[in-house]
C-alpha cells in the first residue's frame, strides 16, 4: 500500500481524527470520572446559578405531555433530572453519560428521589443509545462547548434532533462569548471572581483560564444558535443567561433534514 502517492491519505486523515476525538473524549471521561464523587459538593455555591436555570426550563417545558420522556444528553450527576422528576411524576428520563462514575451518583441521586423505576441509563454516547421512540423533549447543559470542531458541533445536535418528535424541544446551555471582545475580558475575570467565592482554588482558576483558551469552544451566543437552527431546529430563542452560562430552547423542525 504506497500511502505517499496520496491515494489513501483521505482514509487516513479520517482515521487520524477520529483518534483524536476518541483520545480527547477519554481524557474527558477521565477527568469527570475522577470528579464524580465531590462533583456536587465542590459546586454546590454556585447551586443559585442552576436552580435559577432549572425554573425556567420548568417554564421552556409548560406544553409538553403529562407522560413526556426526556432525553437528558450528558447529564452528569442528573441535576436537571431531579429537579424535574420531582415536579412531575409520571415523566420517564433517558439519560446519556459517558462517565460511568457520574453515572452512578445519578442513579443514587434517583434512587434517594424515588424516581429510579422512571429512569433509564445509558453509560456511553448518544450514537450508541440504542434506537427507540422519539423523544418529547431533550435537555443538554454545558456539553457540545467540549466539541472543539464546529462542523462535529452542529453534527452532535443534529443527532439529538434525530431523537425528537416533530417539534419537541430542546433545551441546551454552553459557555459563550466573545472572547475576541473586552467584554469577555471583564465577564470572564467576574466568573472566576465569582468561582473564588464558591470555594474554588486560585490553581484552579488558573488551570480553568487556560482551558478556556484551548480545551472549551466559547463562540459568540449568535453563532451557537445558528449552530443549533443548523442542525434542524426552528429559531433558538435564549431564555437564560448568567455570567458565560447562556441558554437557548429550540423545537425541532417538522422535516428533519439529513
């Protein structure tokens, strides 16, 4: 196989990136699967932030079913699950987590709730959730800012718009800014500010900077939820923000586009 005449070097080069995003999806796992068990209680000061999020979102999903079923895509320790779980009783959860560590506290977390029966748990991706009824709504908060590609970016919410219902709804939040600005210069020093406060260490401000700069794709709001109409939903209307954290709701278009 003569690879320098060049006949192969696409193969490869999709080869190569898919590498790469399994070895930066692993080294993400990692890092959550490490955090897993202090994960709620090292963010607990800044529980204001979310349960603000979270009363919206109870408003984003007024209209749906009394028997809706949600897919929470990297949901983490389940936060939004089990603010939700609580309000409405006869709701069934899928949750998609890659780490299995935080997978476990969300199931305790469902447990000590007394909605575990309503649950299903996925431990991996949303490519590899087995197929199944579409969904009433989705939620996905701070995950797709871990997609450094934006092109892979609007491909991951397209695949959650596979997953919905003709005009379900999807609830997402990420990191965003303009970090070409003097904005995001000012916004971004009253974050970490306001992480000092909730009890996060001066090392780890800094080891949050730089991974702002490198490991987490802060766009523009604007452009995230172009991103977002890209991958077959209506107009993403942002109903939050606090500091970085903006948030958008959006319905997925009747005709979903491949």
């Amino acid at each position: 196989m003569n690879i320098k005449n060049g006949a192969y070097a696409p193969f490869f080069l999709e080869i190569a990136i898919k590498a790469i995003h399994l070895m930066r999806d692993d080294e993400i796992k990692a890092i959550f699967d490490q955090q897993a068990t202090s994960y709620d209680e090292r963010w607990a000061k800044t529980a204001p932030i979310r349960h603000a999020l979270h009363f919206l979102l109870e408003a984003v999903f007024a209209t749906l079913p009394v028997n809706a079923r949600i897919l929470c895509v990297g949901a983490g320790t389940g936060e939004e699950i089990d603010y939700l779980a609580k309000r409405y009783p006869q709701w069934k959860f899928t949750v998609v987590e890659p780490s299995g560590a935080m997978l476990d506290v969300c199931r305790s977390k469902a447990e000590k709730g007394g909605y575990l029966a309503r649950c299903e748990f996925h431990e991996g991706y949303l490519d590899s959730l087995p197929d199944q009824n579409a969904f009433d709504a989705a939620t996905c908060f701070l995950v797709s800012q871990f997609i450094l590609d934006q092109d892979a970016r609007i491909a991951f919410f397209h695949s959650i718009a596979a997953r919905l219902k003709p005009n379900g709804i999807l609830a997402s939040s990420d990191l965003a800014s303009d970090i070409g600005s003097s904005d995001y210069e000012v916004l971004l020093e009253t974050w970490l500010n306001m992480m000092l406060a909730a009890g996060i260490p001066a090392a780890g401000l800094e080891q949050m900077r730089a991974a702002y700069a490198k490991d987490v794709a802060i766009l523009p709001p604007a452009r995230i939820a172009s991103m977002i109409t890209s991958a077959g939903f209506d107009q993403a209307v942002q109903f939050y923000q606090s500091g970085l954290i903006h948030a958008w709701f959006s319905q997925r278009a009747p005709v979903l586009r491949s």
